[in-house]
C-alpha cells in the first residue's frame, strides 16, 4: 500500500470519528440540564466542527474525499417548503 493511500485512509478515518464524536455531543447537550456542562459541551462541538471542517478542506484539496454533488437553488426550496410546518 503506498504512503497516499495510507494517508487518505487515516484522514478519512479521523473524519468519519469526529463525524461520530459531533452526533455524540448533539445527543449529549440535548440531555443536559447542567447549564455549565452544556456549555462546555456546545464549546467542544464547535472546536471539533471547526476541526472536522478545516480537515475535510485538506482531504478535498488533496484529493482524498469527493463532496456530494451540488444541488440546485430550486431543489433547496423543495425541501426547505417540506420541512416547515
């Protein structure tokens, strides 16, 4: 295996955790009653969202992760217009 594949592998793994870590903080800070743990908790997800963010950036540069394909204006309404009550 070469040294690309190795780093892509490990990239994607770290991204697909952090994925994992930031439903477990949603879950988390919606359970929580303590005012300070919560805040504490929201503080950390942003930190790992601003990581996950800043490493998807990284991956997609270097050609290690393929965003989903771009969607039209008009698709976003559609769902958007099924979402609100």
């Amino acid at each position: 295996m070469n040294k690309h594949m190795r780093d892509k592998e490990m990239v994607n793994d770290v991204l697909s955790m952090t994925k994992s870590g930031l439903a477990t903080y949603a879950h988390c800070i919606s359970e929580t009653a303590n005012q300070q743990l919560r805040q504490t908790l929201q503080q950390i997800r942003n930190s790992d969202e601003q990581f996950q963010y800043q490493l998807y950036q990284m991956a997609e540069q270097k050609g290690f992760y393929a965003p989903a394909a771009q969607v039209d204006t008009q698709d976003i309404q559609q769902v958007k217009s099924q979402l609100r009550p």
